[in-house]
C-alpha cells in the first residue's frame, strides 16, 4: 500500500476530477399533464372507494394511494430551467451530469437539483493602495467580466465560485499592480499608466489561469481607477510637472538650434554678410537668446558699425 505524501507549502492541490457532462432529462409537459390525469384518476378511485361497502374497498384504497404516489413522483421530478441558468443533478451524493435546455424538464425525483446561473456577470474589485514595482504607494481598482462554463467545476471543485472569483481577481489585481511601475523609465519597458492595453490582456490572462479550477472564463478585464496614493501624489504631481518642462524645453532649444543653422547657411549661400567666428558666435546667442525666451525681448538697433 502506497501512502501519499501531504502537500508541502505553497503547492498547488488538484481539483476533484470532475467534469461537466449533459443529464438525462425529457420534457416536462408530457409529464405534467400525465401527473395530473394520474393525480386525478387516483382522487376519483379514493372517493368510490368509499362508495364500496364489500370488501372491495380495501383494495381501491391502496389502489387510489398507489397511484397519488405516483403521480407526486410524477410532479416532484418536474425542473424549470430558465434561460442563462443550469441545474446541476446530484443524486445521493453523486454527481449526475447538468441540465442547459431551457424549459420545463423532468428529471429523477430523487435527486437533488442546483441552480447555477451561466450569465455574463461582473466584478468590480474595490480599491486597493498597493505599491508598484519602484515601492510608489498607488490605488487601483479594476472590473473584471466573466461568466461559468463548467457548471460542475464552479459546483464541486470550490465552495462558493463568486467569492472564489472576486478573491482571485483582487489578489491578480494587487499582484500586477506591484509588478509593474506606474510610469516607465526607460524606453520599451513596460507601465501602469503608458501601456494599459498590455497590462489589461496581462491581467486577463493571470485572472483565468487563477479562476481556471473553478470552471469560470474572463471574458474581459479592465482597470477603472489608477492613481498615486494621496500621500504622495502632490509630490510626484511635480515631478510629472518637471518632466513635462523639461521635455519641452528640449523641444525649443532644438527647434532654435535648428533655425539657427538655417539662418547662418542662408546667409553664407546667399552672400548677404560675411561673419568672422566672433560675430558669428554673437549671432548665435542673440537668436537663442530670442528664440528660447518666454517673455517677450526688446529689440536694440545697432546704428554704429558691426563691430560697434
């Protein structure tokens, strides 16, 4: 005899071994119309049986008890299934397939019938303060659309598959937001905030391989909020504000040394003045000094000589 060793920590245990399949079931119509006629012919035995005063009484009592029994197991094995819904049939502790045809179904009365709803549902996990990758407190939350597939799995597999999925999609939350920084530092790395899209399919894809178990599929995840935590977020406000001055300084100075050479190479093809370098030089800086400014220059007319 083998003796199976116990799970060490952190590794992962298998789900039961079950799958879903279809349930014997017919239409419910039928049978409701013979449990009825059955209901009613087992009523109408009873009430001539006490017509009787031989001894024939005994025998349609049993015959009329008989047949409202039947015809109770007739009616207690009769299933609504409405549309967007399954009943998984379990019978004295076994599962017996699930039933998806909308309608009227009968199935065995012994059974034991669950409702498992198969509508596209969401879940907006609540707001988070995790630290991103550089260890910059930031609140996230997301919204993640989902709907089950295997109703046995959501039934057998854990105890209650919405808390499951609403736990595993906050937890795939937390755990993307501290894998990621909100914002990149560098050229094609990856960021909260400047590649949503990526990080959304990411997020998706971790989400199903953790809700997997339970028979439900992601059909869709997104973040709806993300932002710095309060504590810090005037003060990353004016590094974001810096970066944009500085990039846009980066801009004008480049924009003006380009004019600038357009300036000195038109004047040199077209022969208008001949600079030595000093004047050149003076030239340069004048025009950075005008094309850099953010507050309006005076101009001064020289009305001595070049060189004055």
């Amino acid at each position: 005899m083998t003796v199976q060793a116990p799970a060490r920590p952190g590794q992962e245990l298998s789900p039961p071994p079950v799958a879903e399949h279809t349930a014997w079931s017919t239409r419910g119509i039928k049978v409701l119309v013979t449990g009825l006629v059955v209901v009613g012919a087992g009523i109408a035995v009873l009430w001539y049986s006490r017509q009787q005063t031989d001894g024939t009484a005994a025998g349609l009592v049993w015959a009329g008890v008989i047949l409202v029994v039947i015809a109770v197991l007739l009616l207690a094995g009769l299933t609504p299934v409405l549309p967007g819904q399954a009943r998984v049939i379990q019978l004295f502790g076994k599962y017996r397939g699930t039933v998806r045809d909308p309608g009227l179904q009968w199935v065995n009365p012994f059974t034991l019938r669950r409702k498992v709803s198969t509508r596209i549902r969401n879940h907006e996990t609540g707001q988070a303060k995790v630290n991103d990758a550089d260890g910059n407190p930031i609140e996230i939350a997301a919204v993640v659309v989902w709907q089950v597939r295997d109703t046995a799995k959501a039934t057998y597999a854990v105890d209650e598959y919405t808390k499951f999925v609403a736990i595993q999609t906050e937890t795939a939350v937390r755990h993307t937001a501290s894998s990621y920084p909100y914002t990149s530092h560098g050229e094609g790395a990856l960021s909260l905030r400047d590649n949503a899209d990526e990080i959304t399919q990411r997020l998706s894809a971790e989400i199903s391989d953790r809700v997997a178990p339970a028979g439900v599929t992601v059909i869709e995840s997104r973040l709806t909020r993300l932002s710095y935590a309060a504590e810090i977020a005037q003060a990353m406000l004016r590094v974001q504000q810096a970066s944009a001055v500085v990039g846009a300084r980066m801009k004008i100075v480049e924009g003006a040394v380009g004019m600038v050479q357009l300036a000195l190479r038109r004047l040199e093809e077209e022969d208008v003045v001949e600079l030595d370098e000093e004047r050149k030089a003076a030239m340069v800086s004048n025009l950075l000094v005008v094309l850099c400014s953010e507050q309006a220059t005076q101009q001064v007319v020289n009305t001595g000589s070049l060189y004055q």
